[in-house]
C-alpha cells in the first residue's frame, strides 16, 4: 500500500460542481489525503478542475476561500455509480 499524501486542488471560473447540497467552484479549494490524490480528484470531478498543489495556494488564503476535504469513501462511491 502506498504511503499517503496531500493535495489541493482548484477550479476554473467555468467549473461548478454540486454535490450533496455542496457547491464547488472558483472559490474553492479541496483538499485531498490518499494514496493518490490527482485519481480521487480525477473520479470525483471528472476533468473539471484547474490546477493541484502541494499546500493551500496563495490565492486562497489572500481571500479566504474555503479548503474543504473530500473523503476517499465518498470518492468511491462516486466513482462506482
């Protein structure tokens, strides 16, 4: 099993994602703890989001955006509908 690490990742003014009542747009960061975090964001989001990191971007904290986390069991399921 690999080791975990940490994410963040961003999305494009054109992307809008609503999950369970939780919207995910421009305005918010997810961060992501897993083997392989890009996968989960990949099986969560598709290819709809902008850019990933390694610690809470700049931009976000500048303006107080939320960093939420995605969990990998709701990854998986997602993924598996």
């Amino acid at each position: 099993m690999s080791a975990e690490r940490t994410m963040f990742f961003s999305f494009g003014y054109d992307h809008h994602h609503e999950i369970n009542g939780r919207v995910f747009g421009h305005d918010t960061v997810v961060k992501i703890t897993a083997p392989d975090p890009r996968a989960v964001m990949f099986a969560v989001f598709g290819r709809e989001w902008c850019t990933s990191y390694n610690e809470v971007p700049n931009f976000a904290r500048a303006k107080g955006y939320p960093v939420v986390r995605v969990a990998i069991e709701f990854a998986d399921a997602e993924s598996s509908s």
